[in-house]
C-alpha cells in the first residue's frame, strides 16, 4: 500500500447499533452490523485499553475498522 488516497475504494460509517450512517465506493450497506460486532469482539482482548483498529485482509481489499464513540467507521483500500 502506498497510504494515497487513490488506494480507497470505499468506506462504510455505522452508529453505535450497527446500523449504516453511510457507505461509498464498494462499502456495502449490508456490512455494518457485522463490523460493529467485530470491534465489540476485538475490545474484548485488552479490557481497559483504547478500541483496538482491525485489518482485515481479502484478494482484492484491506478493510481498516475502527470503533470511536458512537460511531464505527470502515476504510476500504485496494491491495497494491
């Protein structure tokens, strides 16, 4: 990844409940709640400390999620 902005393909916002504020590109408005419950799950593994980012990694996208307050937002970057 070279981290321009041309590597973005999307992104996908979501509130607190795990539902879709707003999704560009190829964020799906159907991923949220899914993602939402990732972070809830990835802030398990050091209880006290600041929400975690996650990568995850496909063939073709590297989603980059992170929970901030109440809302969860979704960046999603091409693979170089």
């Amino acid at each position: 990844m070279t981290g321009g902005s041309d590597d973005i393909a999307g992104f996908i916002i979501s509130d607190c409940r795990g539902l879709c504020i707003q999704a560009e590109g190829v964020g799906q408005t159907k991923s949220p709640g899914l993602i939402s419950s990732l972070t809830s799950q990835a802030s398990l593994l050091e209880p006290g400390r600041e929400n975690p980012v996650i990568l995850i990694e496909s063939d073709q996208y590297n989603y980059m999620v992170k929970k901030d307050d109440n809302v969860t937002v979704t960046v999603i970057k091409n693979k170089a």
